[in-house]
C-alpha cells in the first residue's frame, strides 16, 4: 500500500501541467491526498519488510519505544549467549564447546562424546546439569543458561506480539481511508487502461474509429490483433487486412453471409470484426485502416464447438442453446457473429435451421451480423432479402493443392475444398482417393437428381482397396514463366538486362 500511493504520488507529480482528457483529468486528481497515510506507514514500516506478517521484523526501529526496548532484550541476550558460550569453553578447557538452541530442549550446551567423561566428573558436573546423550554428542545445560534463556525468550516473543498489534492498528489506519484508497485505485486503473491501449495503438499502427449514435459499420482493411501479433512473434507473413461493410439502410438488417473453405479465415474474420466493435466501444483506437461503427448495444457470438454432458447437453445441443439466446435477445443494434449453424446435425435439418435463423436474424432481429457457412444454398437469399450479401473467402488451386489467400470478396464460395484441407491434415492416402471418388459421385447424383440409396448403390465400395499408396502426380507442363527463368544465366546479365527480364516476366503472368 505504502509503495502503490507512492507512486501514485509520482505519476501526479509527473503529470502535472499536462493537459488530459476530461475523464483522465478527474483521475488525475484522485492520484494524491493521502500525506498523512503515507507519513505513517513511512514512519512505520522498514524498507524491505518480509514476506509474512507472522516473522516480525516489518517495523522500523524508533516507531515504538516498546518495540525497541524488547528488541534490545532480546539481541544483547543473544551477544551474552556468545560471551557465555566463551566462557564456558574457558572454564571447561573444550574448546569445541558450543552453545545452542531447537525448539524443544530450548538453550542448551553440546559438546562431542570424547569430552562426555570430562564433563560429568566433579568439579564440572557441579554446573553443568546432563541433559541428553545422543550418538556423537552431549548434551548440558546450567541455572545461568535457563534464566537467560527465560529473558531472551520473553523479550523475543514480547516483541513480536508488539509488531503484530502495530500491524493490526495499521490496517486499522488503511481501512479508515478506504474510500479514498479505492478512488485511487481506480485511477491507476484508468491511466494504465489508457496509456497500454495508447502505446498499443501507436506501435501496432490503430486508427481512430468514428464512433457515433447511426447503425454505420464500415470497417476499411481490419485486422486480428492478437493472430496479427502472433505472426510478427513467430516470423510469420503479413497479417492479411480485410474491409467490412455492414452499414445497415433504415431499419432493415445488414448481414453477410460468409463462405468459403475450412482453414481460409472465415472465423478470424468474423472475430476480428467483433473485436474491433468493443475496442471501439470501450474507447480504444482499432486494428484497421479506418473504422466508422455506430452504436452496438450488445455483442453476440456463436462460435467453436463444445459440449456439456454433465448436465445432458450435446454439442448440438449446446449449440442450438446458445442460437436461441441470441434469437431470443438480439436488437437492430446488436452485433452478431454466427458461425457454422446447424452443423450437428443431418444436412436437410441442418440447412433448415441454419436458413431459418438467418431468416428471423433478417427480419425480426435486423442485426448487423456476419454468417459463416458450408451451406452454400444459403447464398441464394442474398438475392431474395434486402440487406443480406454474399462474401467468400478467396483461395487458389494450384497443381491439385489449395492455396489459402486469406482474402473477402464480394460473392460466393462453389464449394469448400474439405477434401483437400484433409490431405492438409494429414489423411492417409487411400483415404484421400476414396473421399474424392465418393464426393465426385455424390456431386453427379446431386445433378441428376438420383436418390441418395441408387447413389450409394452406385459407389465402387472396394475401388480404394487395391491403392495403398496415393499414386504419383503427372508432372505438369512448364509454365511460360518457368521457360523464361531456365533460360535466365544471372551471372552474365547486366543491371538493364536484369530489369528487363523482370518487366519480361511480369508480362508473362499478366499472360
């Protein structure tokens, strides 16, 4: 407490003729006042006290004359334990006579068991009583040692008990200013609040959002902060930066229906913009480019899957609970955030739900929301209810491999390359092969309107079963840029043939 108003002391000082903001100007000013709290626990306390209350040792000599008498006592008793020891080794002739203490013989005088004989014949053993005989020592005491140890000891615990009731009267102290040491609190907590998401802002290059009373939600070139700061610790690329657009017209919603493949960014996107909502809410600068966000009364999210079961509740279920309660609660100045509905369950009943929600979010609820989904049948309602958009997710196929560009378009995902983010994962081969064997005939039955029990009927069941390894790729032709960099010999080249050669194949993939 001491050191805390200290440097609340400081800070003011540090402070002062600074010009602050209305809000930092009132803390500011709840940063001092407390002299004669601080006065005391100066007078009281040492410098460095110990950890525990119980050791004593945490008051500082000349605050109690009590306190120092019994101290006193109790270290020239420990320096008459030293005299003592000596001259006890002078009377006996042991020189490796020593005095010692433990907690339940107290006080008392060793020395080895060669000197055992010595010590116990007359004229010694009139002074020194035997105590204890253990393997390699022994043990005596003396009526001088006893009643010296009887002071020390009272000294010692009188003052510690001395300490502990002037402890007591200092929280005592503390507690009357209660009040005030919290508005002092809080006021720390506001500078360290402002100051972090400052030095934040400034290092990590935020802007300044618009923050205002419209149903506005325009962010332009967002960013995850904390999957942003984790790229820049582990090395990683750029963190790709991604508009949002959800200004909602009068008092219809404003939704964007978000697909594209597993692994794109579709929940990083959904989140980042979530969380640019409450750093602008709380007053903070923002991870993008600029931001103007009208007022969000509250935030909603459903995402991630998890389950309950100790109180009956599937992740389905789970899932369906948390989607009610934003149904139930969500205004046309709510955020929500929805990913994946209806994804544990059968796919009609899945669809169905997942479309009905989007429905009643549209018009009943008119939130401004983003939906992420595999259920590409959904992008039709863009064209059927004002206010809802399509927006994928962009990726590049490459030599039979995904490329995830981390990119939102306008439009919508032709379907979510799960097959290939499972080679990703690892699947085995055979796997892999059957997966794309199967989709492709569940695909052609789709088109052709089979029944699901011909298409499973007309599946090779055993075909993946001769394959036990993924066969080999044909190679793919060469590209005209990788014609034209074979033919390249760099050590021959001069600075204008090199240039050159670039504008050259900057040509060719414009080709």
């Amino acid at each position: 407490m001491r050191n805390a108003l200290t440097q609340a002391e400081a800070i003011a000082a540090a402070l002062a003729g600074t010009e602050l903001p209305p809000l930092l100007d009132e803390a500011r000013g709840a940063l001092t006042g407390h002299d004669e709290l601080l006065a005391l626990l100066d007078a009281a306390l040492v410098a460095e006290p110990p950890l525990l209350a119980r050791d004593g040792g945490f008051i500082a000599e000349g605050y109690d004359a009590q306190l120092d008498e019994a101290r006193k006592l109790r270290d020239e008793g420990r320096g008459v334990i030293a005299g003592m020891q000596a001259d006890y080794a002078e009377q006996t002739g042991v020189g490796s006579l020593k005095i010692k203490h433990n907690n339940v013989l107290g006080y008392f005088i060793e020395t080895t068991a060669t000197h055992a004989a010595k010590m116990q014949s007359p004229p010694l053993n009139e002074t020194f009583i035997h105590r204890q005989t253990t393997a390699n020592q022994v043990r005596f005491t003396t009526v001088e040692l006893t009643e010296l140890e009887t002071r020390i000891l009272n000294a010692g615990n009188e003052a510690l008990e001395i300490e502990k009731r002037l402890y007591d009267s200092l929280k005592g102290a503390i507690l009357e200013q209660a009040p005030r040491v919290s508005e002092t609190g809080q006021a720390l907590a506001e500078f360290d609040v402002t100051i972090a998401l400052a030095d934040l802002a400034q290092a990590q290059d935020w802007c300044r959002p618009t923050v205002d009373d419209s149903r506005a939600f325009a962010i332009e070139a967002g960013r995850h902060p904390v999957v942003e700061r984790a790229l820049q610790q582990q090395g990683g690329g750029a963190f790709i930066a991604n508009d949002c657009a959800l200004t909602a017209q009068g008092d219809h919603a404003a939704v964007t229906l978000l697909t594209g493949p597993n692994m794109a960014g579709k929940s990083t996107y959904l989140r980042q913009n979530a969380l640019i909502a409450l750093l602008a809410q709380m007053g903070s600068y923002v991870p993008a480019r600029s931001a103007h966000l009208g007022l969000v009364s509250q935030i909603f999210s459903r995402v991630g899957a998890s389950d309950d079961l100790a109180r009956g509740r599937s992740t389905f279920m789970v899932e369906m609970v948390e989607t009610a309660a934003i149904l139930n609660q969500a205004d046309d100045r709510a955020l929500v955030i929805l990913d994946e509905i209806g994804r544990g369950t059968a796919t009609y009943d899945g669809l169905s739900i997942a479309w009905a929600t989007l429905e009643h979010l549209h018009g009943v609820n008119r939130v401004r929301g983003l939906f992420a989904t595999h259920y590409h049948e959904l992008t039709a309602l863009a064209g059927k209810l004002e206010g809802v958009d399509n927006a994928t997710v962009a990726v590049k196929e490459w030599d039979g491999e995904v490329i995830f560009l981390h990119e939102v378009r306008p439009g919508a995902a032709d379907r979510s390359y799960g097959v290939q983010v499972a080679q990703l994962a690892g699947l085995p081969g055979p796997v892999i092969e059957r997966a794309r064997s199967v989709l492709d005939a569940l695909e052609a039955g789709e088109r052709d309107r089979s029944s699901p029990k011909a298409l499973i009927d007309d599946l090779p069941l055993f075909s993946a079963a001769a394959t036990t390894e993924p066969q080999p790729k044909a190679p793919a032709e060469p590209s005209g840029v990788e014609t034209r960099l074979a033919e390249l010999l760099p050590d021959e080249m001069t600075p204008r043939e090199a240039l050159q050669a670039i504008y050259d194949l900057k040509g060719l993939l414009g080709d």
